[in-house]
C-alpha cells in the first residue's frame, strides 16, 4: 500500500509519498509530481514511513543536518537513475558538486567514460528531492543550473544549508563584463 501526506515547511508544502517500508517520493513546491503513482496512494499522515519522513524534515529544517542514511528510500527508477541517486547521497550538507565530478567518479571503476548530461539526466529525475540531494549538484565552473523546483528555489535551499551563492553563476542572469 502507498500512502501520502503534506509537510508545511519554510519552503512550501512538501508532498511526500511512501510504502510499508520506504519513502518513495517527495516533491518541494514547483517540483512536478509523479501522478500516476499518487493516485495509487491514500491519504494517511501517520503512516510508519511517512512519520520517519516528517521526522528527517523537522531536522533539517532546524539545521541539525541529518543524512539521507538516516531514513529507509525506495526511489524508482532504472539502474543508472538509483546508482546516480545513491551517489548523491553522499554529497554532504552544504558541500557542492558538478555534475561532471559524479561522472568522472562513477566512470572510474569501469575504466570508461560517462557523460556529465547523462549524471544531469538522472539528477532531474530524483523522486525525492532534498533527501535525495539534488539540489547540492550545479554545472562546470559553478553555473547554478537545472532544478525541478526552479533555480529560485534551489538557491534558497542552498542558502539555507549555508552555501555562499554569490560565488555560483545563474546562466541565464546577463553579466557585466
């Protein structure tokens, strides 16, 4: 059975979605939400999962920094979309990375090669944001880009983890050279 519910945060509202056993899906204001799979869901704000899920956002809300360790995920996807978000998870809190250094890092131990638009592909789309930090990856030389909650959004939560946005670059801001 899955099951759904709202978390009132700084942000917004945050929809979250969950099995018996996991957290399976949560979407920040702005963030487009997997229909299909909320409407198999029924409304329970005590389930098990989603109390768990209320519990992590309640601390990182007040800055206590929890991992995404910390919480039972299922997010669905293909191979390379779950192995892109496991490596995500390690990103710590205020830290940054470029989507070309997951490549480099995940291509490494196959001796091959992996695209930096391939890591993009599966980073836009993570089932559940901030958990799952998405919001902690940004282009070549420090471009703010892509985030399906909008760049606006992505440089609050950034803010709000402490990260000094005035050093990244919004590609689509005209700059005076």
């Amino acid at each position: 059975m899955l099951y759904y519910t709202n978390y009132d945060s700084p942000l917004g509202s945050i929809l979250m979605l969950a099995s018996e056993k996991a957290l399976m899906g949560l979407w920040l204001p702005g963030q487009t939400i997997d229909q299909e799979r909320l409407a198999q869901a029924c409304r329970r704000d005590s389930a098990p999962m989603l109390e768990q899920g209320r519990s992590w956002l309640d601390r990182y809300f007040c800055g206590q920094r929890p991992t995404p360790q910390e919480i039972p995920l299922d997010p669905q996807g293909s191979d390379f979309r779950r192995a892109v978000w496991h490596r995500l998870c390690r990103i710590p809190y205020g830290q940054l990375e470029t989507y070309g250094q997951i490549a480099r890092e995940m291509a490494e131990p196959k001796g091959g090669k992996m695209s930096a638009q391939a890591v993009g592909g599966a980073v836009g789309h993570n089932p559940i944001a901030l958990i799952i930090p998405c919001h902690r990856v940004i282009g070549a030389n420090g471009n703010l880009v892509g985030y399906g909650g909008g760049l606006a959004l992505k440089k609050r939560i950034l803010q709000y983890e402490g990260v000094d946005i005035r050093d990244l670059h919004d590609p689509k801001r005209k700059r005076n050279q």
